[in-house]
C-alpha cells in the first residue's frame, strides 16, 4: 500500500499519514520499502515484537 493510497482510505492529510503509518513501521507491523514516491507498505510476516508494559521498564 502506498500513503497515497492510505490517504484516499482514510481521507487523510500527508501529515497525518506519515504519522499514522510511522508507528506500525516502528512496531514492526508494517515494512517500509522503497523511497519518496515509490515508498510501499506491507504487512510483516512475523508480527510486532514483544513489548513491555511501562512499569516494567
């Protein structure tokens, strides 16, 4: 998916986009691939890693 395409779905800005598409990145949900324009998104295969709850930290 590209954040084009995420901005029709959700009628989004570009800012709200990147920042919306930034956080699975991050998590691992989603791959980022690519660059500017030609950057696509996918679903990870193996999932978000393990997390830690705040008071564990």
């Amino acid at each position: 998916m590209s954040a084009s395409n995420y901005m029709r779905i959700e009628d989004a800005s570009p800012a709200t986009a990147r920042r919306d598409l930034a956080a699975p990145v991050e998590f691992g949900v989603l791959i980022r691939t690519g660059e500017r324009k030609g950057t696509r998104y996918r679903l990870s295969r193996s999932g978000p890693g393990p997390r830690r709850r705040e008071h564990e930290a």
